[in-house]
C-alpha cells in the first residue's frame, strides 16, 4: 500500500567566502565574558534550543583570580545557577592538569594536543591534514604497519591519562578530545572520550587551507569517511561553528550547521553570544536541526545516500546527497557544491526507509539551488506518521552493503582497520 507523504523543507542555503578564523576570546577571558555570555544564552533562547556550555576558555592550571574572582568553581556555581554548564580547555602535552577540572565543578573538558615532548611522540604518524590529494596521499612520519592497533600508540596513552583521572570523580565530566584525528582517533576515542576532533581547526570558510586551518568542504569530506564510528556517547567532532566569525554568508551559516547537524557533531556555538545577528540565531535555534542532532531515540548521523557514495576522497566536492532519521521522521540533506546554479532530484529508492513502493510524494518538490548550496528535508506520513516507526528497521542505504571502490575500512574499535583498495 502506498501511503502518501508531506515534505516540508527546512533551510535552502548557499556560500562562497573568505574570513578570519579562531574563535572569539583567546587570552583576554574573564569571568565576566562567562556571565554575560551565559545571561545571553538564557536571554536569546539559546538555552530553550538545548545549548548548555560555553567552551574554550583558559589553559591555565591556576585559577587567575583577578579575572575569576572567586576562582573557576565560583564561576562554575554561578553558572550553573543559570541553568547552564560550563567548560574548560587544556592540553595533553603534558598531565599536570589532571583531577583540576572536577575541583573547578566544570562540566565539560576540551583537551588540547600542543607541545607534546619528544619522548611521547608517537612511533608511526597518521595525520589527517597531511593529506593532499587523493587521500593515500600523506606526507610525512613513518607509515604504519597494516593492521597496527593505534589504541596502543602514545597519543591514545596520553588522553588515556586525563580520561582515568576524571572516571572516579563524583560529578560527569565531557571529555573532549582534541588531536585533530590524529592517530586514528576514531578508532579509540569512544573508549577514551565523548568526542573526538576529526581535522586540524576549522575556518569560516568554504574551500581552500589557510596554514593549519581548514575549511568546512575538506572537513566534511574527511567526516563521511568516518561516519560509522559516531553514535550515542561517543560522535566525531568536525570542530567549533564558525558562524558569526569571518563574513559567512547566510548560505554558508546555514550549510555549516545544518551539515555540522546532520553528521552528529557536537554543535559549539564559537563566537560572542552577545553579537550574533537575529538571522544566525535563527538558523543556531531551527529546532529541526537540533532535533536531528539531539535525537535520543536514533544515534547514527546522516550517511551519504548517492553520489559519491563509495566517498572517494574529494576536498572540494564531498558527496551531495544524505539521509537519516531522527524521532521526527526521515530527513534529506542535499548540496550543491557547484558555483552554479543546479536543480536536485531526491531519489526515494535511494533513501533508507522510503521505498518508492511504499511511498508516493504529495507535494511535488523541486531543490534549485543557486551557487552553492544546500537544502534539508523532513518526509513525513501524511498523517504525521513516522514511515519507519523503528531504528533497527532503517536500514544502511544500500551503497553499503556493496563493496565501495576505495574503502577506509569501517570494522569499529577492536580490530584493526586497513587501508585497502579495491
Ligand atoms: C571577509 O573578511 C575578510 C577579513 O576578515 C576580508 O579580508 C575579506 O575581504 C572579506 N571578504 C568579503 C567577500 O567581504
Ligand atoms: C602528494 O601531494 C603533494 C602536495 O600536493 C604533491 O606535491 C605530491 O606530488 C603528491 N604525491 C602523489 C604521489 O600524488
Ligand atoms: C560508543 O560507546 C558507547 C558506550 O560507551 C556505546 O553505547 C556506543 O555504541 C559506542 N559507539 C559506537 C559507534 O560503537
Ligand atoms: C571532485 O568532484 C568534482 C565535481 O564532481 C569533479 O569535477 C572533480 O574532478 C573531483 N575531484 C577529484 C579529485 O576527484
């Protein structure tokens, strides 16, 4: 029996660019940033929407009290009297920061990967930004043996540290790791952490690399590798929203969250909370979005549905086309990666849980995305019936189960991966 369907599309987006990266603060924080941003939170709805900490703070390990008064823990009460968490940020370089976090009552760690000594260097380097390219092609450090277990190499050993010195503490500490996808983090990390930073830092910029910074295409393309490795507890973290830094475009905000959204990142809102337009707030607050995201009935992310499928590496044009599910029924996400101006089918066959023989479209929809540019979709019953009431009844789309061109393999944690073609 065909059932019909309603679609209501969510965001049309678009981009280009240029801008300045890094995030808001650096060294000039202070406890009164936190109040204020915390009271805008609060005050813009943010905190209704479901964002609850503030990150990237300071690396110190000593409260600096002429700016936190009453130290970190009395920042951390006064925030979250409010209602909100807090976060701090250090560095895996060394271990003398272990146990602080939890005495400052923060919420949330983000532990950083800067001047690590020599002797803790790793034996083979696997460094994602290295990559040029075709993504066998990484310069630099020794190669790994095939079926080397990087959850044995001395970064994992290092974050290891910092995750057995919160795991007694009484209060539930996030652990973020931040090493940049560095020795196969993807394939440890859930053991480690919460999440687990993919890339090098992220820019408010479409295409290109700025020195160790990167943009949010080749981001994404190095994401849906890697997409099997996120679910709940544990997601791969593409890096901090850009948005309101640089001169994003209003196509380029809306492509950063929704696509940050759709593969389960872990959304940060990176730039003062007092100074973000009424147009970013919206798109920071598209309760669709957030749902997709904070779903906690179905943990996986969006996987690519057709084109580029078997994701071959592609820096400038990561594939198109991505589905999933979420308790508020079937989303579609689709790009337009191409500087002009394309017309998109979705395709029901290609998407898990809308067989076309179950399915017919009630509203004839029509993407026409101009420049670049990316729509979200929602399908639901007509009813507002759920098509597939059940997760475990959504399959994989069926590219999976083929065997791709070129294969990152996809085994989760425990056996080791090896790179192979085809
Ligand atoms: C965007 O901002 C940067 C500085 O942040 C500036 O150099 C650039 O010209 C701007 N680009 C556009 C298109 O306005
Ligand atoms: C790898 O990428 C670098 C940087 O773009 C380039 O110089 C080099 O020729 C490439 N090597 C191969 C084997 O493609
Ligand atoms: C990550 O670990 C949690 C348990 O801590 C587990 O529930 C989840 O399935 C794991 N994720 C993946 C992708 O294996
Ligand atoms: C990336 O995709 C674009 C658009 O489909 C294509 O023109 C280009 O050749 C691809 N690049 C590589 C390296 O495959």
């Amino acid at each position: 029996m065909r059932s019909t369907l309603r679609v209501s599309i969510l965001l049309l987006l678009g981009l280009l660019s240029i801008a300045n990266g890094l995030n808001a603060f650096g060294c000039g924080i202070r406890e009164d940033k936190f109040l204020i941003a915390a009271q805008e939170i609060v005050d813009k709805g943010l905190k209704e929407s479901g964002y609850e900490s503030r990150d990237k703070t300071t690396g110190r390990l000593v409260p600096d009290f002429e700016k936190f008064r009453d130290g970190i823990k009395g920042t951390a009460d006064k925030i979250h009297a409010m209602g909100l968490k807090i976060g701090i940020y250090s560095d895996a370089g060394d271990e003398t920061c272990a146990g602080y976090p939890r005495e400052w009552g923060v919420d949330y760690l983000k532990y950083d990967n800067c001047g690590v000594p020599d002797i803790w260097a790793d034996e083979y380097q696997y460094w994602p930004e290295f990559w040029y390219g075709t993504w066998e092609n990484q310069t630099g450090g020794i190669e790994a043996p095939p079926g080397y277990d990087w959850s044995q190499s001395n970064t994992a050993k290092r974050y290891n540290f910092m995750r057995d010195a919160l795991h007694d503490q009484s209060n539930t500490i996030f652990y973020s790791l931040c090493n940049w996808g560095h020795s196969h983090v993807e394939r440890w990390g859930n053991d480690t952490g919460q999440s687990w930073r993919m890339w090098d830092d992220v820019v408010p910029q479409w295409a290109g690399q700025i020195q160790w910074s990167w943009v949010f295409m080749p981001i994404l393309n190095y994401g849906i590798i890697f997409l099997e490795y996120s679910n709940f507890f544990g997601h791969n973290d593409l890096d901090m929203l850009e948005v309101g830094n640089g001169n994003l475009t209003s196509e380029e905000t809306r492509t950063h969250i929704g696509l940050w959204a759709a593969l389960k990142s872990p959304l940060f809102i990176g730039t003062p909370i007092d100074e973000i337009s009424d147009e970013d707030l919206g798109v920071f607050r598209n309760w669709e979005l957030l749902a997709f995201n904070q779903d906690n009935v179905w943990g996986a992310p969006a996987f690519p549905t057709s084109v580029n499928p078997d994701r071959t590496w592609n820096q400038t044009h990561p594939a198109k086309y991505y589905s999933g599910g979420s308790k508020h029924r079937i989303h579609v996400f689709v790009i337009n990666t191409l500087d002009k101006t394309a017309t998109k089918t979705v395709d029901f066959d290609e998407v898990p849980g809308l067989n076309p023989k179950e399915y017919i479209l009630q509203e004839r929809v029509q993407i026409q995305a101009q420049d670049p540019d990316t729509a979200a979709l929602l399908f639901v019953e007509k009813d507002g019936k759920h098509p597939c009431s059940d997760p475990k009844k959504l399959p994989k789309p069926k590219i999976y189960s083929r065997k791709p061109k070129r294969w990152l393999s996809s085994r989760l944690l425990g056996k080791p991966n090896v790179l192979s073609l085809a």
